[in-house]
C-alpha cells in the first residue's frame, strides 16, 4: 500500500504476511482523498480512524497535515504494526495508536473531530448501527464528516444525517454529518 498524498506521498506501508485486517484499497482511498481534497484543508485537522486495520488512512490524514490523528485498533498485533509504521514514518507526534474496543471508546472518549473516519470488518454484526453510534454521542464539529467504509450490502440514504454515498469498485463510502 502507497501512501497517495501529502508530504509522506510514494512511500509504503507493507504489513505481514497474513495479517488479519482488510485494508481499504489504493484506489478506494485516493478516491475518497480526491473527495476531501474539495472540501477540506487538511491542515490542523483532527481525525478520528476507527477500526485502524493497516493505519494506511489514519498515515494519509498526517501525511496530508491533519494535526492530530487517533487510530483505534482493538487487535493487538495490528495496533503494534501500526505504532511501527508511524515510529517508522516520523509521524508518532501526530497518530495516536489505541488499543481498544471502538464501540467501548466511542463511550468514553470526549474529544470532538473534523472528522471520523471507520473502516469496520465487513462481517461485523452491528455495522448497521456504527452510523447511530458515532452521530448519537456528538464527537464531530459542526460540518465535519462520518465516513463509514461499507460493502454494497449496506443502504445508508434514509438514515439521519446522511449526505451522499460514492463507490470506487466494491467499496462504497457513506457520508455522514451533523
């Protein structure tokens, strides 16, 4: 995986052999950067990425100039791998790696984001939910996005705070806001 833009553009990100995570694909995420490029300037943002999976989007917000950057990965040898990968890139200052359960950190956590960024497994029971669970404990500034990563089993148009959907192949990005 590339890193698509931003002052880290061209470098990789290479997990093991057999990592467990789905990571969101070169082309789905230069798409949605595209998308964001227009909207917003990078520059001093605050991003949540939950389910961090490969850290590649929560890498992309920093290489891009988000100020700070919270990776929420609850599996333990994922989290390690995306705390190298940041020591690696120098961007330690600016990701924070957490390990935790997400929906047990969207209950205690009191920060509030420009946006919120989740990548959840696709098999995941309540994915349905995510929407509800991130908008409901009002963790995003005024005109920030939730972006949820979801397969096209999944319709998110008739839910609050809904804005738009695009798809890039089989992964399809539901915009959210408050």
């Amino acid at each position: 995986m590339r890193i698509i833009g931003g002052r880290l553009k061209g470098r990789s990100i290479n997990p093991p052999a057999g990592y467990s995570a789905r990571p969101t694909t070169d082309f789905a995420r230069e798409g949605l950067f595209n998308i964001l490029d227009n909207e917003y300037e990078f520059e001093g943002l605050s991003v949540l990425d939950l389910f961090g999976g490969t850290g590649a989007v929560s890498v992309e917000f920093a290489s891009r100039g988000a100020s700070e950057v919270y990776c929420v990965e609850m599996a333990p040898a994922n989290a390690s791998f995306i705390r190298s990968q940041v020591r690696k890139l120098g961007i330690d200052g600016t990701v924070k790696v957490v390990r935790h359960n997400v929906f047990d950190f969207l209950d205690i956590c009191t920060l509030k984001f420009d946006i919120i960024f989740a990548d959840p497994p696709y098999a995941l029971e309540n994915l349905a939910s995510l929407p509800e669970a991130v908008l409901s404990r009002e963790l995003l500034h005024p005109g920030g996005y939730f972006i949820l990563e979801h397969p096209d089993t999944y319709v998110f148009a008739d839910r609050p705070g809904f804005v738009k959907e695009k798809r890039y192949g089989n992964v399809h990005f539901s915009f959210f806001t408050v």
